[in-house]
C-alpha cells in the first residue's frame, strides 16, 4: 500500500484500504488537536501542583505513559518523513 512518490495516486482512484487510512488520519489528526487544545486550556487556569494534587494518580500515571508512548511514534514517523524527503532530494 505505500507508493514510492505521491505521483502515483495522480489519475487513479483510491483503494478502499487507502481511502479507510485517510479517514483514519483524519480522525487522529482531530483528536490530536482535541487533546493539545484541552491540555493547553489546562495549563493556562490551573497550578500544575494542583493538577498533580486533584488527579488519580493511577489515571494521570497510565494517561502520561500513553502521551509517551505517542510521542515516540510520532518521533519515529518524522524520522521516516525525513528519510523519504532525503532521498527524493
């Protein structure tokens, strides 16, 4: 499913895996802008001690492994778009 140049996708219609990742990107895109927003408007009203006070703890320990764990893919996926961008060139 990963075309070696975009080119590939001029003239042609998407599969129906292609089209299904779309949708999915889209989605992720938005729930990531959800998630920045509200994070944001947190810092912005609130003590981060007191956020560290009032949380469950357990919640706010597996909500920061799970942000890890996301930072890290995003992280490897720049990487790939950095690689593909240099050896296209």
């Amino acid at each position: 499913m990963t075309p070696d140049h975009p080119d590939e996708f001029t003239g042609r219609p998407l599969r129906i895996e292609e089209v299904r990742l779309v949708a999915d990107l889209r989605v992720m895109h938005a729930k990531v802008d959800d998630l920045h927003i509200l994070a944001k408007r947190l810092q912005e009203l609130h003590d981060e001690t007191d956020i560290v006070t009032y949380a469950d703890k357990a919640v706010l320990a597996e909500d920061i492994h799970k942000v890890d764990e996301l930072y890290l893919w995003f992280v490897k996926l720049k990487e790939m778009a950095e690689q593909i961008k240099r050896k296209r060139g």
